[in-house]
C-alpha cells in the first residue's frame, strides 16, 4: 500500500438506539481528527430512536456492519470504526457471530486473528474470547498462545515498538499455578508457548507472570503489552484505567477495524452525557495503522 492523499476510513453508528450516533458526531465535529483521512459515515440513525432498543435497531446495526465489510472488500474504504452494537440484540434478530471480531474475521475469510484492547498504559490481546469462563482452561492450546502472541508481536512492531521491548505472558491461575499446586495449565501449555514464542522472536515474551502483579508492571512500563489467557483477565484492567480512551482492534485483518471500548449506554443515549474520547481515539488509531502499513507496504494490523 503506498501512501495515498486522503485515507478513507468507514465509520459504523452501531445500535441506532445507543450513543454510537452520538459519539460519532462528536468526534467528526471535535477538529481534532486526523486530516489525512476521509470519513464516511455507514448507517442512518434517526434522533427519535435515541434510548428506544428494538428488533428494528438491531437490523439497522448488523446492515452497517455487513455494508461495512462489503465496502472493504471492494476497496472502497481503508479502515473501519465501529460503533457499539448490543449482542443480544443482535442474537435475537439471527445474528450468528460471538461478537463484532468474530464477524469481520469471517466476512475476510480469515482464521488467524485476534482481539486487542490499547488504552491508557495498557495493551492486552485475549488468546480465548468470548467463551464462558468455565470453559477457558479447556480451551487453552499452546499453539493458540504463540498464534496470539505472534500477532500481538506484528502489532506491536507496526505501531513502532523497540526491538528491546518486552511482552508479559499473565498465568491462568492465581499466582501463575504456584508451580503446578494451584493448577498445571502454566507448566503443561503456557510455560512451553512462551518458550516457542521467545525462540522465534528473540526473547521478547516474559512469563508466565501471576496475573495479580503483571497488569500493575505493565501499567508502570515494564512491559509493552500483556497476553492474556482469557476475555475479564485482560479487560478488567484496561477498561479500570482506560476507559474513557479504550480501543478494541481486530488484529489480522487485511484492513484495520477499530471500535470504542464501550457498550450501546442505550440508558444515556440521547441525553448529552456520552464522551466521545473512546470514539476518537479509535478513529486516530485506525488512521495510524493505515499509515504505519502505507509505510509497511501493507503488513496486516
């Protein structure tokens, strides 16, 4: 990808009914996003529907995002920012997909990618997603580690991290297993990933470290990012101190996705109290993988 004039950069509203419209003026109306990019709006959200979930609403998000990936895939945009969208709204309507990660991995015929969140000192990309939690240390696989890993390295890379910067690997268990009493998963699957993972890339992955001490190093700069083992382990920091700036990045795509790291508010919405910062800094950071690729002559993010 060489460096066009203007990137374009689709934005999703989500669930017409919630803050995504909101946010969304905001932002394109804030003059503090980056001029390089384009933006297209993608979805129409009528000011009555504002805190009025429906069936209907639900329909309207799940056609953004469908028209979103279809304008990808024809070239017509370079990135997607994705409003928030309800779930279980969605389910109801026949939406099949875990979540918004889930969809545009599938619309891209991809099976190799990941969900990360950057906000505030934090990054963590999440090896399990959205699975129920009594099934997460069945889930574990040491390849499924190293192939998170691996794409939270590439992003890493592509957003100019130093070849000395180091990755935390958190432990599943409290205290990472205390060497196998509370658990094996550490010895058995996460011990022999970072291993692989270090043996590929140059000793960059530490751990596993116990999940009650590794977000607070991270958070202090003593490591680059944290993988983590499962969905909570990873967002419950990020979201504590990065809320109001969280992005959600679907990693191995052939374009980048984006989203605020926040839900519909569908309680708020309408109301003027929704901050657009989430929404912003999503929008910039589409931007900024869009030209860190143009450099890259269009690595994946």
């Amino acid at each position: 990808m060489s460096a066009p004039e203007s990137f374009r950069v689709g934005i999703t509203l989500g669930d017409p009914a919630g803050i995504g419209p909101e946010v969304v003026r905001a932002a394109l109306s804030s003059g503090s996003l980056p001029t390089i990019a384009d933006y297209r709006v993608i979805g129409n959200a009528p000011a009555e529907l504002a805190g009025r979930p429906s069936q209907e609403t639900a329909r309207a998000a799940a056609a953004a995002l469908e028209e979103a990936a279809t304008l990808a895939s024809r070239g017509e945009i370079d990135a997607i920012v994705t409003g928030p969208v309800n779930k279980a709204a969605l389910f109801q309507v026949g939406w099949k997909f875990p979540g918004q990660t889930e969809f545009f991995a599938d619309r891209c015929g991809i099976t190799n990618f990941g969900m990360l969140l950057t906000g505030g000192n934090l990054t963590v990309a999440l090896v399990t997603i959205h699975i129920p939690l009594r099934d997460v240390a069945a889930s574990l696989r040491k390849d499924e580690i190293v192939r998170v890993g691996s794409l939270l390295l590439d992003f890493l890379k592509l957003r100019g991290s130093d070849d000395d910067d180091c990755i935390a690997v958190a432990g599943l268990n409290p205290h990472a297993g205390e060497s196998g009493r509370i658990g094996t998963e550490e010895i058995e699957i996460i011990e022999p990933a970072v291993k692989e993972l270090n043996g590929a890339n140059g000793n960059r992955f530490r751990g596993p470290i116990s999940p009650d001490t590794v977000f607070h190093r991270a958070n202090k700069g003593e490591f680059a990012a944290v993988l983590c083992m499962y969905h909570d382990q990873g967002l419950i920091p990020l979201k504590l101190q990065g809320f109001h700036d969280g992005v959600n990045v679907t990693l191995g795509l052939p374009f980048p996705r984006t989203s605020p790291d926040h839900g519909t508010a569908f309680d708020i919405a309408g109301k003027s109290e929704a901050r657009p910062d989430s929404m912003m800094a999503a929008i910039r950071l589409a931007v900024e993988l869009l030209k860190a690729r143009a450099r890259k002559g269009g690595t994946k993010a």
